[in-house]
C-alpha cells in the first residue's frame, strides 16, 4: 500500500494538471461592446458565456463602441459621450488596462481603424470629422477629413465605422445626421437628422478627396423606414458587408460597390423589428457575426452567419440567433473575433471537484497507511 501512494498522488496531480490546462486554455470566440454597461465581456466559440474582459468603467471607459486589435496586439476601445471623446487601450490577452492612447478633439468617437500608414483613424461622431493620430504614441497628427462647406448628402454626416481596404482606401458609414449643440446640455453636441442618406463614402488617403462608394439603399421590409448604416467588414470572399442599424446585413462588391444581397437580421420575428443591428466580425473559418438589441429593454444577443450569408444558429436555437436575447447584452454595438482564452466554468468546476476527491482519497489512504 505505501508503494501505490505515491502512484496515486501523481496520477492525481496529472488530472488536475490536464482538467486545470483545459480551464485556461478553452477558445474564446468573440468580445463584445456594452455601450448600455460601460464594460467589454467575452463569449466562448460554443456561445458560452466568459464574463468581463473589460470590468465596468476599467480606465474611464464609458459608452464602448468600437473594438480594434492594433498592430500591437493591444486593444483599442472607442469611448466617450456628447461632451468628451477618448480612445483606450487594454491588454490584448488580459483586458487590462493600459492607458488612455487618443483623446485630442474627439467628440463620441465611433469607429477607430490602424491605417496602412500606421498611423490611427478615427470618426469623431459628434463634430462630423476624421482625426489622425500617431499610431505609436497616440499624438494628434491633424484633422483627415471633415463635413465642412454646404452641407448635404455626399459629406461626411455622422461618421460611423472605418475600414481600410487592401488596396489602401479608406471606406466609412455615414449616419446622414449633423452634428448640433444640445440645447438641454450645455457643452455637449447631440445629431440631428435634416434629411441627409446614409451613405458609404470612400476617401484616397493620399489627396484626401472622397466620394460616395454606396448610396442609402431603399430600406429593409423589418425596418421602421429608415437606413442608417454602421458597421463595415471585409468577407473571406472578398466582398464587403455593411450592417444596418436600422435591421439588415448587406452585400456588395468591394471594387465596384456593386449591390449583391440582402442578409436578413430579423430574429425577433415581428415586422417591424423590434431590434436594432450594431457592428460586424468574421472569425477565421469565414462565419459572420453581428450584435442586435431590443429597443424596449437594451438587452441584445449574437448572431452568426456562414461565409454565404445563411444563419447559422447554435445548438438550441433557430433563425441566425448564436446566443439567444439576454441581460449580459446591454445595448451592444461593437464586436470582435478575438484569438484569445477564456476560462470554462464547467471546467473549472470539474477541476475543483477532482481536486477534492483526491484530497479525500490520499486522506483516508495515508490513514489506512499509518
């Protein structure tokens, strides 16, 4: 009996060694944005539910909006209301905190993306620009592009998401709002909406010069009568995606802007929908994520699309729905693949489990020893 003791104690130590390796090293799919809880949480690639990555309000973060890992491996966070404006940066791997990288004449910063040139873009929402800033140190650099002159549709009318093509154009969402004062608090700018298209305009980062790349579509059927586009994404295929706040994912050619297809988002199953749409994300196999909300209560779910635009719903539900209506969802709009871990509850759980009847058994063991 004293021989097998030390026998058993290994083969202990090696299964919680393997249950512990399992808990650590589980796949996390996806981090997504609450701009209703100031906070960043992760789901696993099952739809598992991981917890804070970003605790609420770790380094000021308030209103997330953006997601973008920077060529550094770091996470970039869009944050900010109708009076303030910062772009934070947060562990990669760890969602600590880092520092606050960007802040100069940021107003409600919506989409932020690493350009060819290093150097990091920025929509500032609430003055209707684009700024530049060093994609090292975070200094402004200088104002890419702004809606200034006669305003109209065609300008740069609430700049939503930024994307960078390959071949080094600069593409961005507009809303159709202008920016104004808000009359109920001073200091602080709210949109307005006179009429103008949400558009997707492209801009040469070499002269500056922009054009209209996609004009406001005739609305989705689910929609209340509205177009407002908002996320932008590259698909494995080679087209681009652009969500619809207002419900739909749509399809076009990424040279052309060529309209290819309508991807329905209406998994309430109710016309007109009851949610909204926020940004998109592939994840390395080519499924297509977005983030939707109900208006009435700001809790939202994932949904997930294959690499053709069919839904494709988890295990348990239906339609596009990945993970299903829930209160760890509070108004989400950013969304993004992330190539990181998580640990698994259930995991964890079987670890401690195993972990205490092996206590027990070298317990009563080294009793019968003795």
């Amino acid at each position: 009996m004293s021989k097998s003791f030390p026998l058993l104690k290994r083969s202990i130590v090696l299964i919680s060694s393997l249950l512990s390796l399992l808990a650590a090293r589980a796949d996390a799919a996806l981090l997504v944005g609450n701009t209703r809880g100031n906070n960043v949480v992760i789901y696993g690639d099952a739809g598992n539910f991981g917890g804070d990555f970003i605790a609420p309000g770790a380094g000021g973060l308030l209103d997330p909006d953006d997601l973008t890992f920077g060529p550094d491996g770091n996470l970039y966070v869009s944050s900010g209301s109708g009076s303030s404006g910062k772009i934070l940066r947060y562990n990669g791997k760890t969602g600590d905190f880092i520092d606050e990288f960007a802040s100069t004449n940021l107003i409600r910063p919506y989409g932020n993306a690493f350009g060819p040139d290093g150097n990091l873009y920025v929509s500032s929402f609430l003055t209707d620009q684009i700024l530049r800033f060093d994609g090292k140190t975070g200094a402004f650099i200088n104002v890419f592009a702004a809606a200034t002159g006669t305003r109209e549709s065609g300008k740069l009318n609430g700049p939503n998401d930024l994307l960078f093509t390959p071949d080094g154009r600069l593409l961005v969402t507009t809303q159709g709002s202008v920016a104004i004062p808000d009359p109920d608090k001073p200091g602080s700018f709210k949109a307005d909406f006179p009429g103008f298209e949400s558009q997707v305009l492209s801009y040469d980062l070499k002269t500056g010069e922009s054009k209209v790349f996609i004009s406001q579509p005739t609305p989705s059927p689910d929609s209340f009568g509205f177009v407002s586009f908002l996320g932008l994404a590259i698909g494995p295929q080679g087209d681009l995606f652009v969500s619809d706040f207002a419900n739909d994912i749509r399809r076009y050619d990424l040279n052309t802007g060529g309209f290819k297809e309508a991807i329905s988002t209406n998994y309430t199953g109710v016309i007109p929908s009851s949610s909204f749409i926020g940004n998109l994300t592939f994840d390395p196999t080519g499924n297509l994520y977005t983030v939707g909300f109900d208006q009435t209560t700001n809790n939202g779910a994932i949904l997930r699309y294959d690499s053709n635009g069919e839904p494709l719903p988890s295990v348990g539900n239906s339609s596009s729905i990945f993970v299903a209506t829930n209160g760890n969802l509070k108004r989400p709009i950013g969304i993004t693949y992330a190539d990181i871990k998580v640990p698994e509850p259930g995991a964890i759980v079987g670890l401690a489990a195993v972990s205490l009847l092996g206590v027990s058994i070298l317990k009563r063991r080294k009793s019968a020893i003795d």
